[in-house]
C-alpha cells in the first residue's frame, strides 16, 4: 500500500469517532514519529563513530558556515 493509500485509510478509519479516540490516535502518532527518529539518530551516531579522524575533520568542514550559506534550511 502506497503511503497516499495509508494515509486516506487513517483519515477514513479514524473520521467520526470521538475527540478523546482520535487525540489518542494522535499521541499514538507522536510517539511512532519519535521511536523512529530515534532510531536514525542512533544510527547516524554510531555511523559517525565510525570515521576516521581526517574524514571526521572534512565532514565537520563541510558544514562550515552552513546557516550563513543556506539560510531559509
């Protein structure tokens, strides 16, 4: 099932019951959303642990001055 697919599904299947089930629906949500993001951070961390010191350097080269260079990100 496409995600444009799941995401009709959830409105259809949540629409129409009541305000306390559907913030429950909502929190549930929230805290997929976090579970996951932890996840990839865990996993950019222990990518990053993995470099060695010049490609360390390079990267934290890379983002020299990135808010000045892109601004509106």
């Amino acid at each position: 099932m496409s995600t444009t697919q799941l995401e009709k599904e959830l409105i259809k299947n949540t629409k129409g019951l009541p305000e306390d089930a559907q913030q429950e629906i909502v929190d549930f949500a929230k805290f997929i959303r976090q579970k996951t993001l932890k996840k990839t951070q865990n996993s950019v961390s222990i990518e990053l642990s993995k470099l060695s010191k010049s490609q360390a350097t390079h990267l934290e080269e890379e983002f020299t001055d990135y808010k000045k260079l892109f601004p509106n990100v």
